[in-house]
C-alpha cells in the first residue's frame, strides 16, 4: 500500500536528503533544505508507446541555416545558425555580448526576431540599437517571467529568439531564486522543448564566474546544441568569438572581431590587423604564428630586459603565462649560455591576445635574445616549442602557418624540421635545437 515519505529537498541545487541539514552537503549553501512529501508506492506502468520517426522520410529542405549576415559570426556557428537549436553565447560582464545579439538581430527581418530582455527596459535598448545604427523595427521585451517570454514566442513564432540573459529568468514552477541552479536548469529545459517543439532557434545569453566559466550548472553547457565564448581584455579593442560545442558544426573556428562605437565589427584579416602596418623596428621584437581554432594568426612579441636594481630579478607578462616565461628564462640560461639573473625581463603580445600554446617559445625566447644583444630581427617569423634539453619541437598545422607569414610578406621563418609538400616563396630555416636558431639570427 503506498504511504507519503517526507524528504528534505534544496531550494538551490535539487540535492535530497532523508533529513534536515542546516548546511546543504552538495552546494555549502545555509538553510536551504526544505521539507517535501512524496507518495511512494509500486511502479505504474509507462502507458501507450509513442510512434517514432524515420529519418529517410525527413525533408531538410525546410531547415536552411538562418544567415545573420555577419560573416565571422556565421563562420564561427558552422554556416549560420540552424533552426530550433539553442546557442548559448558567455563573456565576461562589458565584453559585448548584448552588442552581438542586438547586431545579430538588425541584420534579420523584423518579423523574424523577438529580443527578450530581463536586464533593460525597451527604452534603454531602443538607446543602445541607436548608438549601434540598428535598425528600430526590432520587436522587443522586457519581461523576466519565464511563463510569459515563452507564451509571446510560442504566439509570435519568430525565427529566432533573443533572451538577455538566462540569470534574470524566473518561473513560480520551480524553486529559488533567479540565477540559481534551480530556476536556470529549469528555464533552459522549458525554452528547449519549446525551440524542439516550434522549431525556434533560441539564442540564449548567459553570465559567467569570476573564473570565466558560465554560471550555473555544467549540465548548461550539456543541454544546448551550441556553447560560444566572446573573449578579450575588457579595456582592449579586439575581441575573439570562439566555440567551444557545436552540434551541427566543427568547434575548431573562432572570429575575430574589433569594438567600435557604432559595435562590433568583423576583423577580415587579424593578421594583418595585429602587426600594423608602419611596425618600428626596434630590438626585443619577434613575430610568431599561433592557432586561433583552423586560423593562423601572426602576433608581435616586445621583449624588453634591463639590469636589476634589486637582488631577485622580475619576470613580467601580459599576454603570455609567467610560469612559461620562467621556464624559458630557465632554458636560455643553461642551453644558450645567457646570463639573466641579473636581468628584469618584460614580455609583452601586441593586441591585447593571450597566448596559451607553446608554439611562441623560440619567439618569446629570440626576442629576450634581441634585447639582450641590441639586435633587430628583421622580417622573420620564428615558429616552435622549446624542450628542457634546448631542442626545438614540432608544431601542429606549420604548413597554415607557414602561408600566413607568406602572405604578408615575410621573407624568412624559422621552425622546427618537418615535411613541407608546399613549396613556399619565404626562405624557410629549419633547425633542430636554440642553439641552430640563435645562430641564424
């Protein structure tokens, strides 16, 4: 016979327990189990099978990718984005997110875009797409009750469905309070059956962590077809839309994209962008190549080195990660004979960029030996990864690389040895250890 059983469930993050905590075990948060009362009894069966689908008898013709006519952003989702998908686009708080969306929106037919948002009022966007130059048919909301964002979707039926952002959502259905695990798991699960059901491609903006990761539960990210990621220094001009999860789509692309006052607007060749066209040739500069996604993109690294007033020595970056920059300096010491302890070294990447593959190390490595030396590294881009022993290693996709540097005009790359196929219009040097590179330059 069934009989009610009495659990205790948290108002934040779903966890049960038999009893009550004052302290939730799952999520640290304080007085947040609440009593509830389930009916426990035998299994019911699971009623009438559904009827299935058999995908030969799908037409595709009807599901066309919806062109934002904004190229970097259309490349970046695969072609555009596809309908009755969810994307779920992450920033740091002032990075331009709502600028890409309200973009996204006036390059699309009125009619075919709904712009929800909890965090501004319809006369402050209306301020916004004026400064942006977008267009002022836009139909938009400012509403945070879930229930009511999804009855106007669902009696519109727009193409494409902007919410500003997924933290301001809130529904009486589910327990917390907004922004918490429990209202964003419930909202995105209630937005996904109506974008599957309608067949509405919803582009859901969402908030992230002092960390850089999205707010919320990871089962977010796990939920929606599409995780993109606009990043960037804050104060900087330039900013990089990368993809991290994509359904219909390879994740291996990113855009490109540089801040103006009128937006967002597409960088079509960065290369070119990030090492400027009238560069001072001064000592302590090296270019290298590094991959964002499938694109080669050459930066400038500034080395500077100056004696040490103090007993320990400073090692500062921006751009590049410090404890690389230690273990370079670690390296040039023992395998190149330099002498830096009694050296501050600063390291800097042009453009605000952050570099995280070890693709720079004979670049940041050579423009810490200019510097030193008083040498100008004219017209070369130095391409490897340094290893504890001095030698120069292998990196992925030198041959992309290689044809970036050639079309703007290098005439000399030095790069670890491998199989070229391509013939190459650049003198390409390549060598096996520090010690080869330092020699040519």
């Amino acid at each position: 016979m069934a009989k009610n059983s009495t659990i205790f469930v948290c108002s934040n993050c779903q966890f049960k327990s038999p009893r009550w905590q004052g302290k939730c075990p799952e999520c640290g948060e304080w007085n947040t189990l609440e009593e509830k009362h389930e009916l426990a009894g035998s299994r019911k069966s699971f009623g009438a099978a559904p009827a299935f689908v058999d995908l030969s008898g799908i037409d595709l013709a009807f599901s066309s990718r919806i062109k934002s006519e904004i190229g970097e952003f259309d490349e970046v989702l695969g072609g555009g984005l596809v309908p009755g998908s969810l994307v779920l686009l992450g920033g740091d708080p002032g990075i331009g997110k709502s600028t890409l969306a309200l973009q996204v929106a006036a390059n699309l037919n009125p009619e075919d875009v709904l712009y929800v948002s909890g965090e501004e009022s319809a006369a402050q966007i209306k301020l916004r797409s004026s400064r942006l130059k977008a267009a002022g048919a836009l139909r938009v909301l400012a509403e945070t009750g879930l229930e009511a964002v999804l009855a106007a979707v669902e009696a519109h039926k727009p193409k494409l469905a902007i919410i500003d952002s997924i933290q301001t959502m809130y529904s009486e259905q589910a327990s917390g309070v907004a922004g918490g695990v429990a209202q964003v798991t419930f909202a995105v699960q209630q937005i996904m059956h109506v974008a599957k059901t309608a067949h509405i491609t919803f582009l859901i903006i969402g908030h992230v962590t002092k960390e850089g990761y999205l707010a919320g539960p990871k089962t977010l990210e796990h939920m929606v077809d599409t995780v993109l990621y606009l990043e960037g220094e804050r104060f900087a001009t330039y900013r990089i839309l990368r993809c991290v999860k994509n359904r219909f789509g390879t994740t291996n692309e990113v855009g490109v994209f540089e801040m103006l006052s009128q937006g967002l607007a597409e960088v079509k060749n960065p290369s070119q962008l990030f090492l400027g066209e009238d560069a001072i040739q001064a000592s302590g500069n090296a270019v290298t190549s590094v991959m964002e996604g499938s694109r080669a993109l050459l930066l400038e690294i500034q080395a500077l080195t100056s004696a040490s007033s103090f007993g320990y020595p400073k090692r500062t970056t921006a751009g590049f990660d410090n404890n690389r920059l230690q273990l370079l300096c670690a390296i040039l010491s023992k395998r190149a004979g330099l002498n830096l302890s009694n050296q501050d070294i600063y390291v800097n990447v042009v453009g605000g960029i952050k570099i995280d593959e070890p693709a720079a190390d004979l670049a940041v490595s050579l423009a810490i030996v200019s510097s030193i030396k008083d040498s100008i590294l004219e017209s070369t881009v130095a391409i490897g990864e340094l290893g504890l022993s001095g030698e120069v290693r292998f990196v992925p996709n030198l041959e992309k690389r290689i044809k970036e540097a050639e079309k703007l005009g290098f005439k000399q790359i030095i790069c670890p040895r491998a199989k070229i196929s391509s013939k190459s219009k650049v003198k390409v040097l390549q060598i096996r250890t520090l010690q080869e590179a330092l020699r040519f330059v």
